[in-house]
C-alpha cells in the first residue's frame, strides 16, 4: 500500500506543477480512485481551482479545500514528492489498484445481498450487474480515436490540413440554409427528435460538409462507437449502403475510396468513451482544441448521456450542461451541436411533428441553444402503424424551432435511408420552405 500512495503523491505533484499534464489526463481519473482520503480532496480541489480558472499554487489550494480532510501536513507530503515525465504509466497502475479495490468492495456487498433472505435473486444479479457496468466506466482509458486509428479498419491513412476561416458555417442543406441564413462561431445548436428520426444522420452530414470546407470536426459520440461513427460518414460520403458497409459489401468501389482519401486527409478526431460527467466532456474538449486550431464544430451524442450528479433537480443539472457548453463555444469562437430526445408526449398527439415544450426539461435548453432544430419524417410513423412501407428516399423535414439571430420555419428535404443521410431537394422553392412566425 506504500507503493500506491507514493504514486499517488508523485501523480499529484505533477499535476500540481505542470497544469498541462493535469489537462492531459484529467478525464482519466475519478477522486475515488485514490486510496488515500487527504489525496482525493487535493484532487478535488485541483478540480474546483480548474474551473474557477484559478493557477494551481499552495495558497488556492489552502483556501478552497476541506480542511477536515486535507490537512497542511498533507498538502507538505504530495508537493515535496517528485514530478514524473512519463504520468500516463503511473495513473494504468492507480487505476487498476482502485479496479481491485472497488471489485474487493463488490464481493463484501454480495455476501450481504446473499445473506438477506427478503431479497430475490434476480435483483441481486441486477444489482451486481449494474455496480460491474460502474465499474467498467469509470476505469475506461481515454477513448479518443483521430481518424487514422479508424483509418486502419477502414484502409485509409489520417493527415492534417491547417486551414482557418472565420465566415458563416452552412449546413449544405439548401433548404435549411435559406431559412437560417448561416450559423455564426460561439453558438450552441440543439438537434432534437424522437428516436430513429435522423439525429445522427444529420450530423453525419454536417460533419462532411465541415470537413469539405477544411474546418476541422470533434464528434463525441457517447453512444456509439467510433468505428460505427466513421461508416456512416463514408455513407453520407460515398452514398454506399450503410447496411452493405456492415457487411463488407462495395457498389461502388471507386466512391468508395474516393471518400477514405476524402476522410483520410481531413482533421477528423472521434471520441467514442460513454457516460462521463461534464467535467470530463469539458476537459476533454479543452484539451482537443489546445492541440486542434482547426476544429470548428463538435458534435455530441447527447444529452442523456452525459452523467448527472444527483445532486438536484434534474433540469437544473441539465441546464448546467447547456450553459457549460454555451460557454466554450463562445470562448473558443467554436459552434457546438447537441443532440437531444424529445418526451415521449410527442407519441400521443395526432401531429407528431416536435415543439420546443417537448424537449426534455425545455426551459434551460431553450435559454442557452442559439438555435433548436426538430426532426421529423411522417413516413416513419406511417409505416409504424401499418399504413405503408418505408422507401429509400422520403421526405423529411428538419423544423426551425428557435433561431435567436433568423427566421423560424421548416425546411423539407430528403432522407435517403439506405446510406442514412439527408439529401437535398433538386429545386428549393416556396413549397420547400415553411417559413412561420
């Protein structure tokens, strides 16, 4: 156990010293995953210091620290340990000490759901499930891919383009850029639908249309892996079968690698790890940007899976993430998109198609989005209840729920289901555009 404090302290120190390292790594760790009670609070409070962007020095950390916990003495032994180089190696070791450690606590708390003759055993396994689920994602190396990682499943190599522009960002859905008239750097854009509506699809387009105009694209995807993330790019890039993809199939084989040169040259940077806390989604994004100069959009999939404290009312916690979120994106002259479901009362009403009070704890979202978009296609709910089949291509229409600097309205385009992408109308005129007060 002496080992694991030393480590412990020498982590400390370094990043005590070296605000870098700490940034570096920071989305690594949890404060539970130190042994020591006075360790955890010194990280903690390096936390807290980090986001009150005060500089890491004795004096701050004195002064916002629980005294109780972490007393002078201990703030003396982490800072006289030795900074180390190479961080990355110590932090694998404290964490699968602390892997062990909570799995020792896990086997303690199943003999006494054993021996508690009131409680079934599937709610046993269910419980035990759920603490290994915890486990797993708390102790997750940093899961961050740049497109040359995917590349290597995919046969195509990754560059970088430093390219910077500072205009209007258009979607490449023409229809949608007529109402919007363009999106400025430091908004927050909030897509929302039910389930299946096109969420991902969409900013599978966008993303493509970022990357043609030499910005550079960070997709937190929460939910999805990456490499699932990285085919339907080449969908929406190629127009293959998403569905022929899976399954190794090529229509056409030079489309196809047209679009991993395409995505192979661009700065493309997929991060796939799930359910992590605001904390970790800021520092993670903070620390991309430093290294990427190019990037100008973030993606991320969503809301629901990003993890809460508990601590208060859920719309509240909510709103903190949209605020915290609104606020990198204007200090770093950046837009970032949101992905966010709907209530389930859009289900019960004769027109499905989304309104602002249906976003799940609405009020906090719609005080910080720039702008919201609405997903719908009626063919989808048609062919729910029987009454047709789906097509390849139907018409879909992505509604304008909130625009603080435009217009509101509702943009129809298609959506091609085999390549799961939205494709222009071949003419936008008036009876593609909706536009309503």
């Amino acid at each position: 156990m002496n080992k694991i404090i030393a480590i412990e302290r020498a982590i400390l120190a370094s990043f005590f010293y070296d605000f870098t390292v700490f940034e570096d790594n920071v989305s690594l760790l949890f404060d539970s995953d130190f042994f020591e009670s006075s360790h955890q609070e010194f990280y903690r409070t390096l936390q807290k210091l980090n986001e009150l962007d005060l500089p890491f020095d004795e004096v701050f950390v004195v002064k916002n620290a629980n005294k109780e916990l972490l007393k002078e003495e201990d703030i003396v032994n982490i800072l006289s340990a030795n900074a180390i180089i190479h961080v990355e190696h110590y932090i694998k070791v404290l964490k699968e000490s602390s892997k062990k450690r909570k799995l020792e606590n896990l086997s303690l708390e199943i003999k006494k759901f054993v021996a508690d003759e009131n409680l079934e055993s599937d709610f046993i396994i269910t419980n035990i499930n759920q603490y290994l689920e915890n486990i797993e994602n708390t102790h997750k190396s940093l899961y961050e891919h740049d497109a040359s990682e995917l590349i290597e499943k995919i046969r195509f190599e990754m560059t970088n383009k430093e390219i910077e522009k500072k205009v209007k960002f258009h979607t490449g859905l023409d229809a949608l850029d007529k109402l919007l008239g363009g999106i400025d750097d430091g908004e927050l854009i909030i897509i929302a639908a039910r389930p299946s509506m096109g969420k991902t699809s969409l900013i599978s387009n966008i993303s493509i249309e970022t990357l043609e105009k030499g910005y550079g694209v960070l997709i937190e995807s929460l939910e999805m892996d990456a490499t699932k993330v990285m085919k339907r790019l080449i969908a929406t890039k190629s127009e293959e079968e998403l569905q022929d993809l899976r399954n190794g199939i090529l229509q056409n084989v030079e489309n196809f690698n047209n679009s991993l040169e395409f995505l192979s040259s661009k700065n493309l940077i997929i991060e796939d790890e799930s359910y992590i806390t605001l904390y970790q989604l800021q520092t993670k994004i903070k620390r991309v940007l430093r290294k990427n100069k190019t990037i100008k959009n973030i993606f991320i999939d969503h809301t629901g899976k990003i993890k809460l404290s508990g601590k208060t009312r859920e719309d509240i916690e909510i709103g903190y993430i949209t605020n915290t979120l609104k606020k990198i994106a204007r200090e770093h002259n950046i837009r970032i998109f949101l992905l966010q479901q709907l209530n389930r009362t859009v289900e019960s009403r004769d027109n499905k198609r989304p309104i602002l009070s249906d976003l799940k704890n609405s009020g906090n979202i719609e005080e910080d989005a720039d702008i919201v978009l609405g997903l719908y296609r009626e063919s989808y709910y048609k062919s729910k209840e029987g009454n047709n089949l789906e097509s390849d291509l139907e018409e879909a229409e992505i509604i304008i729920l909130k625009n603080r600097n435009g217009r509101l309205g509702t943009a129809k385009v298609w959506f091609e289901k085999k390549t799961s992408s939205f494709r222009n109308k071949t003419l936008i005129d008036k009876n593609n555009i909706i536009e309503f007060d």
